[in-house]
C-alpha cells in the first residue's frame, strides 16, 4: 500500500477518506476547513493512496483539541482502517509511519483515547494494547487516554480534570460537538431537528475553538451527548438512532 500526506496544498483534491468526495458537501468541507487550520498547529493527515477509510490523524499533544496534559506527546485523534482494507496490516503501516516521525520529532510517545471494552469511533483496546499501549488514565464514564512511551521514565499523560467527571448541570440533551468529525456537519442538525420535532430538550454546542476542547467537561469532544447532566454516549447519530435513544432512557 501506498500512502499521501493530505497538506493545505493538496487538501482540495484529495478525498479525506470518511466522508463522500464532493467539496460542497458540508460533510466535506466541515472537515476541510477544520484539517486546513490545523495544519498550522502540526497535524498530519496520512491516508492510503487510493480511496476508502484507511488513514491516521495526529498532531502535538500540545496543540490536541481534548482536555489532556500529555506535554511532548504525539495525540493520535483518529486511526481508522475499515472495509476491505482491514486485515492487510495497514493500520500498523499507519502507526509505525507516526511513532517513526513523532521519534523524528524528539516526541516523548504517542497517546489516544480508547475505552475498556471497544466503543463506536474510538481505538480497539485489544489493539493498542497488543502494540504496547497501556492505560495512563481514566474518566468516570471509562473513556480511557492510553498511551507508548518511547521512554519508561517518561511522564504519563493524564485528563485535566474538567474531563475527569463528565458531568454537566443543564437539563435534558447536550451534545458537544467540533467539526473534527465529517459526519457532524450533515447529521447534528438533522438530530437538532428531531429533538424539535418531537418536544425534547435538546441543546447542541459547537466547540469551535482549541482552547474550548482543552476545556470541555468530556474526555472526548468530537462528539459527547449527556442528557440531564450525565454522559451517555460518543456515538453519532442520525434522527433514527436519537430517538431510539431517547425512547430507550425514558
């Protein structure tokens, strides 16, 4: 397999991998704009030559837009390699390709979110720890930052402590949200929509700035839905899946 580092030079013609082609697409462009300013804070978007779900996304743990101290550390947002991609060891290609420029880059180790048992868009645990990862910290609601060291007396990241109790006060449905996944520019308003539709409190709140992600009340910013002030889940969903959801917590 061959691979293409997606830069602010070649962002436009390149497919980012999880979402369709089309650059009006707010699906795509959402993403884009998003990728284009942080390419100035050090990601890299690495993706598979030809099309489909098969990349890596990191960037400065400094510069991460999740609530962690991990100083010197690569934050891995998103390794993803699904469909007939799987199976052809393209997702350790990906991670050598980040633990080789991250050891380039005089980087203490890698980190990244996962969870005890496997989550919808989060990390396999299975995975990570079969490449060496370990767990370097917990939230209450078992999202966990794990993290490979290049140096065993190196210090382990850890959640600021906003992220460490997921729990806000606002009644009924908030979702957080940033612009970091495609799939939100298409499917948070459609969810807006269905909670209006049927009487539900429903609040969504766009986090649109690093500092803001540094400082959300969730490990996880991409997507994070409470309802009546408690955590219920990362996974996004479509109006269908919200209100089965809410259906289910009734």
């Amino acid at each position: 397999m061959d691979y293409i580092r997606v830069t602010k030079d070649n962002l436009e013609k390149e497919h980012i991998c999880c979402a369709i082609s089309n650059n009006n697409d707010i699906q795509v462009s959402s993403k884009k704009a998003w990728l284009n300013d942080r390419f100035d804070d050090g990601l890299v978007f690495l993706k598979s030559v030809e099309r489909g779900k098969c990349f890596i996304e990191y960037i400065p743990a400094e510069n991460a837009w999740n609530p962690i101290d991990a100083d010197g550390y690569t934050y891995i947002d998103c390794l993803w390699v699904s469909g007939s991609f799987k199976g052809h060891g393209y997702s350790n290609d990906l991670l050598e390709a980040c633990i080789n420029d991250s050891k380039e880059k005089g980087k203490a180790g890698l980190c990244i979110l996962s969870s005890k048992k496997k989550l919808p868009f989060l990390a396999d645990p299975k995975y990570l720890k079969y490449k060496g990862f370990e767990v370097s910290d917990e939230a209450d609601n078992g999202i966990q930052l794990w993290y490979l060291p290049f140096d065993k007396n190196t210090n382990k990241p850890a959640f600021k402590e906003c992220a460490k109790h997921p729990q806000i006060s606002d009644p009924g449905y908030v979702l957080y949200y940033t612009n970091q996944c495609p799939f939100n520019g298409k499917y948070v308003p459609i969810v807006e929509a269905a909670a209006k539709e049927n009487n539900i409190q429903f609040k969504a709140v766009h986090i649109g700035t690093r500092d803001e992600a540094r400082n959300a009340p969730t490990p996880i910013t991409t997507y994070a839905l409470f309802k009546d002030g408690k955590y219920v889940t990362n996974e996004q969903m479509n109006d269908a899946k919200f209100l089965k959801l809410h259906n289910s917590l009734k």
